[in-house]
C-alpha cells in the first residue's frame, strides 16, 4: 500500500512569509499541521494554529 506524504507546501502554500514562519516552529507542531487535512492561508490564522496546538501539548 502506497502512503503520501504532505509537505510544507500543501499546507502553507508558496507565500514566502508562512514558509520562513513554518521554520521556526517546533517539530512536533509541524508534524500535526502535516498529518491534519488543515491548509492555511494567512499568517495570523498559522500562528493561532500554532498556539492552539501548543496549549494542548506544552511539550511541543
């Protein structure tokens, strides 16, 4: 069985603004955008993504 993987890219898209941004999150929050269907579009919606995702497991 075949299994795909999500990039950065399918879930910030190309803007050069939410890519720096994804590099300086911590790994595991990546890896939660990643595995979710989630897509964003503005920097402000994945910076809350972001906090939410940290809240509900400080360790990330």
């Amino acid at each position: 069985m075949e299994q795909f993987y999500r990039r950065p890219q399918d879930v910030v898209g190309g803007d050069d603004a939410l890519l720096a941004y994804w590099n300086t999150m911590p790994g595991k929050v990546q890896l939660r955008l990643l595995e979710s269907g989630i897509s964003v579009s503005t920097l402000g919606e994945l910076k809350m993504l972001r906090e939410s995702i940290e809240r509900e497991s400080p360790q990330a």
